[in-house]
C-alpha cells in the first residue's frame, strides 16, 4: 500500500513549505511594487513609452505594446509578437511601472537574439503544462489502484514542468539585468531610480525561485511516494 498523505510525511512537509516561501514572496512583491508605485520615475514616462523606446532602440519597431486587465498580468507573447502590460504599468509613471515595463520588454530582446534559455522555455510550455495537469490526478490514481507505476509516470510527465521552472530562472534573472542595463541607455531613468528598479526586479525574481522549489519538492514528494509503494 502507498503511504504518505499524512502530516508527518517528510515529502508532505518539504512541499508546504515551499508553497509557504512562495506566499511569501508573492507578498514582497506585492509590497515592493505598491511602495515604488508610489514613487513618480523622474523621467516622467509612462511603462508604455519606456517598452516603446526598448523595442524601438533595439530595432523591434514592429512589435506591438498593448493594455491587458489585471494587476501585475504584465507579459511578453512570443507567439504573436506583442507586450501586454497591466493598466497600472502600462499608463502608470512610476518607479514600478517602467521597471515592470523594460523587464518585459527584455524579454522580447530576448526573442529577437534567439536567447537559448528562453527559447528553451517556450519549448517546454506544452509539455509542462501536460506534466501540472497530469501530476495530481495520476498520484490520486497510484494511490486508489496501488500501482506505483502510475506515480513514475507522472513523475516522468512532471519533469517537464520542473525543468520549465528550473530554465525560468535564468530567463529572468537576464531579462531584469537588461531591464536595468536598457533603461540607462535610453535615459529612462535616473541613478536614484535604478535602485527602486532593481529592489521591484529583484522581489518578483524571489517568486521565480518559490516556483521552482515548489516544483522541486513536489518531484521529490511523488519519487518517494512511489518508493514507499
């Protein structure tokens, strides 16, 4: 019989605290932003018309800066070429709002170099989607039926998404150094700001991490649920 769907489970434990670290995180940013929101960029551009001038000083005119709900839903779309940025970054002037804005704006230089890490990234969102999806149900299904069998495979599928998560964290680290590095080329900042920029860069990074530990501990939490089989 498997074993393990208790609280005294060490694999049980190592995923709740890393879902802990990431709440955590996820309220650093959550405070970093809101208190550098509060901090006009002494450019006085918006995070729109920073995205612009990094696409435009890097030759990718004919991509596109568009508004998208929600808050902190800022993202670049490889697939059709175009940066969505939150209405509070998009129209926001603030310290937060144009460091969001290079950042995904970095990711599109990113693109267009052919970064390896990032088309490797893009590569695995199929499969790793598959892999999240495919976890639980196939550890419910080991643990009903007993067949361990079923937690490898989808120990096997889940190795999709926690090499997707592990490849993030490079992804991103880079696009935040471009961030910073191409906001002082096109004077869209001040030396003052550069360091809000990076305290707001360096936050969301942190939540990156808790992503990957959690993938981390969940591959580790399914291995050991199938040696106790």
């Amino acid at each position: 019989m498997i074993h393990g769907f208790y609280m005294g489970d060490p694999g049980f434990l190592l995923v709740i605290g890393a879902i802990l670290l990431g709440l955590v995180a996820q309220g650093m940013v959550s405070r970093t932003y809101s208190k550098y929101s509060r901090v006009r960029a002494a450019s006085g551009l918006s995070g729109a018309e920073v995205a612009r001038r990094i696409l435009d000083i890097n030759g990718l005119s004919h991509l596109q800066v568009t508004r998208t709900g929600g808050r902190l839903s800022d993202h670049y779309d490889p697939r059709d070429g175009t940066l969505y940025l939150s209405d509070g970054v998009y129209s926001g002037r603030s310290v937060s709002a144009v460091g969001v804005a290079a950042h995904e704006a970095g990711h599109a230089v990113q693109h267009a170099m052919g970064y390896r890490p990032f088309k490797l990234r893009s590569t695995l969102v199929p499969a790793a989607n598959l892999g999240s999806q495919a976890l639980f149900p196939l550890i419910i299904a080991g643990f009903l039926f007993q067949m361990t069998q079923l937690f490898y495979i989808g120990a096997a599928l889940y190795a999709a998404a926690l090499l997707f998560h592990l490849v993030t964290l490079p992804v991103e680290i880079d696009a935040s150094r471009r961030a910073v590095r191409q906001l002082q080329v096109t004077g869209s900042v001040t030396t003052n700001d550069i360091s809000g920029v990076r305290k707001v860069l360096g936050a969301a990074a942190m939540t990156y991490v808790a992503a990957a530990l959690v993938a981390i501990a969940n591959m580790a939490r399914l291995l050991l649920l199938g040696r106790r089989s």
